[in-house]
C-alpha cells in the first residue's frame, strides 16, 4: 500500500503479523499543505456563492424592471449571462472542495482487504510522497484465505480444460500432504516456444499452519482423470 497524498506520518496502527479488515485504519499521514489548500478553496467557494446571490438578485430586479420597460432587453440579457458565468464559477469552486475533501481523506491510509500484515515501512515523523517512483510500500498486506498456483500445461492438454477442473498439487515443504485446487481462468493460447499454456488454479487455505509464499510445487495431477498422470513445477 503507497499513500495517495504527500505527508508526514503521524501514527501507525498496524504491524507485521496483524490481522486485518477491509477498511481498517492502518495509518494516519499529516498533510499541511493539504489542509492549507482546502481552506483556501473552501474561502473560496464562500466568495463565490456570495458573489452568486448577489448577480442572481441582480438579474431578477432586472427581469422586473424589464416588465415596467424600465430597461432595454439587452441589459436584463447581461445579467442574466452575468449570472450564468458567475454561478460557474461557484460550482467550479464548490468541486475544487470536494476534490480537495476526497484529498484529505486519504490521509488515513486503509486496509483494501482482509488480510494479514507481512511488511510495515511506515515509521512515525517520515516524510511520504506521494507517486514517487520506486518507493517502499508503507504497508504489505496478504490475502491468506486463499493461494493461487500458475501451471505450465502441454499443448496436448490445453483443449480438454475448462473453468471448474480440480486438481492436487504436492509440495515440496510438506511432503506426503496434497492439497486440492480449482482451475478458474485459462490463457486461451498456447506459447509457442514452450508449447504450453497458463492456467491458473485457486486453492482455500483451510490450514491455519501452512504459511503462503512465492514457492514451487513438485507437481500436480487430475484425480478424475487418472492417466493424466502428474506434472511438475507449478508455481
């Protein structure tokens, strides 16, 4: 997670290892420079509301004195078009706050998602800036209900799998134990230097032990389907 507004952060709420929900406040960043813009805009917005109410009476006592032929067409028509361009730019101005209110709210930084922890680089008075390329994440965090497995699968094999297919995987940190995934999503195209094609499969962690990571297994097989055999390295 990068932060969206440029800030000094002022506390952190979450660590590694932590539990998660979606919408939980992990960080809160102190933005300045922020506020002052937002307070300049919210003045403002004030100026030109009162600036609207007073060329919108402007243009209704026209529009009476119009009616005593007090005053030509053309006047009552410029303040009507008065009226016009100045209530534009207090709607433009009332749009300048909520852009700059949705601003400051991201100076809480949020979980998107349910999920653990795995890496804090938030620390308490760091300057953040926001978009700067190739910065540290301020916070990590992992979706551990649920690990998906990338498999290389032979050309031979491509047309006869479709969404919804099981298959076990064996991996090599827990030997003996297989685990049971879903395939739920093909590449639909086989490359051609290997002349194989990517599938993806789901698998529900239901083991609190098992500890998700970037990892290979030692290969997979369809139950259903026995003389498929196996295949390794999925990934």
């Amino acid at each position: 997670m990068n932060a969206r507004v440029s800030g000094y952060v002022s506390a952190w709420r979450a660590d590694i290892g932590d539990t998660v929900r979606a919408g939980q406040t992990l960080a809160v960043l102190e933005a300045p420079e922020l506020d002052q813009q937002l307070a300049q805009a919210r003045a403002d917005y004030q100026t030109a509301v009162a600036d609207r109410e007073l060329a919108q009476i402007s243009a209704q006592r026209w529009e009476s004195l119009l009616a005593k032929d007090a005053v030509s067409r053309q006047e009552r028509d410029e303040k009507h078009g008065q009226f016009a361009s100045i209530d534009a730019r207090a709607r433009a101005a009332q749009a300048n706050v909520g852009r700059l209110s949705a601003m400051r709210g991201f100076t809480q930084l949020k979980a998107p998602f349910n999920g653990v922890v795995t890496n804090r680089s938030a620390q308490l008075g760091a300057l953040v800036n926001a978009g700067s390329a190739g910065g540290e994440p301020l916070f990590t965090i992992a979706d551990v209900r649920r690990l998906r497995l990338y498999v290389r699968v032979p050309q031979t094999l491509a047309h006869s799998l479709a969404e919804g297919v099981r298959a076990q995987f064996s991996l090599p940190e827990q030997p003996g134990q297989q685990i049971d995934a879903v395939l739920v999503r093909t590449a639909e195209a086989v490359e051609r230097r290997s002349g194989t094609m990517l599938v993806e499969f789901l698998w529900t962690i239901v083991t609190a032990s098992f500890v998700p990571a970037p990892m290979s297994t030692s290969g997979f097989r369809f139950p259903a389907r026995p003389g498929l055999s196996s295949f390794p390295q999925a990934r």
